[in-house]
C-alpha cells in the first residue's frame, strides 16, 4: 500500500482549491492527511473550511510581527515542528524566505494562475488578456527562490473564449485547478515498496 503523504497547506484567502483537495482525500481519491492548515491571515475563509472538516488550524499573523523577519522565522519553526512529507501553497499570497526553501528541497509546491514561464506574479488574468493570448491556464510547480519560477510538475490550459472577463478567467481556472492540484499530490505518493 502506498504511504499515506503527510501535507500542510499554507493559505491566505478564500480556500476553494484546498476545499477541493479536502474532497480528494474524503472521495479516496488523494492518499493524504493534512497536519495543519497555517494562515498569514486569520480572516482567510480556508481557516473556516478546515475548521469544518475538523482540520488543524494555526494563524501566524504576519501583521502581528515586527517585521518580515520575525514572521518568517515563526513560520519556519512551526514547519519544521510539523515535518510534513510537502508543504502545499493553496493561494498563499507571500514569498516565504530562501531558509524556508532551502529547509524543505523539492518539498514545497504553489498552484499558480497562470502558464508558466509566462505571467509569473499577481493580475494574471487581467495580464493574459491585456496581451490577447489565446490560452491560458494554471501550472503546479516545485517552489524555489525566485518569483514562481520553480521546476514546473504540471499544467493545466483553458481557451480564452471573446467573452472572457479577468473575473471569468479566475474562475474558469479554479475550476481546472480543483482538478489538477489533486492529481498532482496523488502523483507524488511513493510507489509501493517490494516487501
Ligand atoms: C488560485 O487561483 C491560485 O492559483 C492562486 O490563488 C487562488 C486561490 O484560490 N494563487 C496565487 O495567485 C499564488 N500567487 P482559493 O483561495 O479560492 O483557493
């Protein structure tokens, strides 16, 4: 039987993606526990979302903090109390330091709305249809010390129909998110030992 693959899930607004990664693990379809759900922000509805599904939950309040620094260092420690097997960035909207990267190698992951290497950073789908592309997207990616720019595991595209709004694409790419973020995790199970 593959291993049970221990998460933490980072976020910092409304939760969906992670709702739906909470229903992979209840449907069987993602062989995962999550350890604890940690928000920057303690009015995140993700936090309420977890607290439903009776999830661990701890607020690192970065407005609570002096400065960057100190927030980072708090967050650093409690990952590392935590140990998981991946630390899963579900609309986390900080940059976590280069210790906390290099703390945990190829072990933390961020969904990003958008077809990497293109549209690294915030406004993605007011970004895509400025320049009048035809596809966008999402992309699932290991993260390192730069920007979103961390070796890519998979994507997921969409075409951009001419009714297409920033507010319809956000949409539209959640949903393709819901779907991808799952699948990716389950991916990362170990294969099954020889015993
Ligand atoms: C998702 O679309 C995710 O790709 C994006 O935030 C949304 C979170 O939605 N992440 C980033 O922009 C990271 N820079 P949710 O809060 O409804 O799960």
């Amino acid at each position: 039987m593959k291993k049970k693959l221990r998460l933490v899930v980072l976020l910092s607004g409304d939760g969906s993606i992670f709702e739906a990664i909470i229903a992979a693990i209840e449907a069987q379809r993602l062989n995962a526990e999550i350890l604890m759900v940690i928000s920057d922000n303690p009015n995140a509805y993700g936090l309420t979302r977890a607290r439903l599904h009776n999830l661990n939950t701890q607020v690192i309040n970065a407005k609570k903090y002096n400065d960057k620094n100190e927030f980072q260092r708090a967050l650093k420690e409690t990952l590392i109390d935590l140990n998981p097997d991946f630390i899963v960035l579900s609309g986390f909207m900080r940059i976590l330091a280069a210790d906390i990267i290099q703390a945990f190698p190829k072990r933390i992951l961020n969904i990003h709305p958008a077809l990497l290497p293109k549209y690294p950073g915030l406004h993605t789908h007011e970004r895509v249809l400025a320049a009048g592309d035809k596809q966008h997207g999402t992309t699932v990616h290991f993260v390192d010390e730069g920007l979103d720019s961390g070796p890519i595991i998979a994507q997921r595209e969409l075409t951009i129909l001419p009714e297409d709004t920033a507010e319809s694409l956000q949409q539209r790419v959640k949903e393709l998110e819901k779907v991808l973020y799952p699948e990716v995790l389950q991916s990362l199970n170990t294969p099954p030992t020889l015993e």
